[in-house]
C-alpha cells in the first residue's frame, strides 16, 4: 500500500507541474506546482537558465501528495473490512 502512495504521489506531483502557481504581483517568473511551485520558467533573462526546479518544494509536493494518497487508500481499507 505505501508503494502505491507513493508512486501516485509522485504521479500526482509531476502532473500538478502542469498547474500555474504564480503568486501576485510577481512579474518576471511563472511558477508551476501545487501546494508550493516546485519549478520556476524565467520570463526576464531566459537565456541564461530559463527552467528552474527547486528540489526543496518538488521533495514537500511528493511528501504532501504521497500521504494524502496513503490515508485515502488506509481509509478504503478500513471501510472494506469493516463492510465485510
């Protein structure tokens, strides 16, 4: 079960870079990730790095997402068995 967490945390981690999660006011980046922007375009100076990943947020999304999906699938084993 902790396998499946975490390989559907990891799934959901990598498609919510998809999601745009600038914060206002902010001009010169776009940000990606959801809860916290994991990877950062440059808008400025993109010439020099305009992909940035920032591992601290990338490794807190997996960890967020991975124990969301782990007390989702510990709560539907527990009410199966308690069906049966």
């Amino acid at each position: 079960m902790m396998i499946l967490a975490v390989a559907v945390g990891v799934a959901i981690t990598l498609l919510t870079g998809l999601v745009e999660n600038t914060p206002n006011m902010l001009v010169g980046a776009v940000h990606y990730g959801y809860p916290l922007a994991w990877l950062v375009r440059m808008i400025v100076a993109p010439e020099y790095n305009p992909w940035v990943v920032r591992p601290m947020g990338l490794v807190i999304d997996l960890v967020v997402w991975s124990t969301v999906i782990f007390v989702i699938l510990y709560a539907a084993t527990l009410s199966r068995k308690k069906a049966q």
